[in-house]
C-alpha cells in the first residue's frame, strides 16, 4: 500500500509541472469542521460517527509540490462512552493551481493518533497515516472555501488497526 501510495504521489508530481496558473501562494492556513467515520478495529463491531475540528498547516516549495502540518479532534460517543480521537499528520502535499477558481490537491500524511475514553477507561496512542485529497475553490486571491478534503485515515493503536474515514470542509487562508 505504501508503494502504491508513493508511486502515485511520484506521478502526480510530475503532472503538476505541466499544469498552468497564476502566481501561486508560498503558504496556507486551513481551519474548520470535521467528520470522521471511524471503526474500532473489532472484527464485526460496529463503526461510530465522531465529529470535530481539522487544521492545517502548508508551505510549498515549487509552484506545486510543499509540506503539510495536519491536526484533528473529533468526539463522540462509543458504547455510552465519552470518546475523544486525535491526529497529528504531517506530509507531502502537492496542489494543482490553475486558471479556474478551483484548486484540486492530494496529500499522503503520517504520523500519531491519540484516543481518550471516559468512564475510567483509559487512553493510548499510535501510528497514524492518511492519504486523500480535496477541492478549495477562491473567493479571492487571499482566501479560499475548502468544499471538500477527504481522506482514508488508518491508525495502529492498541494492537489494533483502524480503518477510517473523514471529511472536512472549511477556510483557507493563503499567503
């Protein structure tokens, strides 16, 4: 999965560099609301719906190609429990700026997940990685409406491997 994952990052890249647009911001800031869909792990357990906050950091080095900082909390309950799941991701994320006013972009993200249950059940952490992309379309030069960002989120924690999912949609400040 991670070859694959690398292979298509590697071909995206150099299709950006034939793709056409104006001057293209050096950094964005992205801040807004999250879905995850998340499943315990559990062979035949069920899957839970949190909701939450997404925000995100990105400095990009050529006219395509840059560096994310991604950062998530979403809440909800499992089994009557108060349950709190975070991420910190970070990765490469290549933009594809263009003509229009939308500005489609794919990321390949890794790093940590934290999970926190109430009731005297504890919390623990793991590794982390999601791959996805979204949709930002300009409402000016400087700020942009993020439609869409969804992603395959997987996290390890507990011995367990946690197949996700997540959206978000929010603000984009660019700079």
């Amino acid at each position: 999965m991670l070859r694959k994952l690398a292979f298509l990052s590697a071909v995206l890249s150099i299709f950006s560099i034939l793709a056409y647009a104006q001057e293209a911001p050096k950094a964005e800031i992205f801040g807004g609301y999250q879905y995850l869909r998340a499943k315990s792990g559990i062979s035949g357990a069920p899957s839970f719906n949190f909701n939450g906050w997404n925000a995100s950091v990105s400095g990009y080095f050529t006219h395509n190609l840059g560096i994310t900082a991604d950062f998530s909390g979403n809440y909800g309950t499992v089994t009557s429990v108060s349950t709190k799941i975070y991420s910190y991701l970070f990765g490469p994320v290549v933009h594809f700026p263009n003509s229009s006013r939308a500005t489609p972009f794919v990321h390949a993200l890794f790093g940590g997940a934290h999970i926190s249950a109430g009731q005297g059940i504890g919390s623990d952490s793991g590794f982390a990685w999601a791959a996805g992309g979204g949709l930002d379309v300009n409402a000016s030069s400087h700020v942009a409406i993020r439609l869409a960002q969804a992603d395959f989120l997987q996290s390890r924690i507990s011995n367990l491997t946690q197949n996700n999912f997540r959206y978000s949609a929010g603000i984009v400040f660019k700079f």
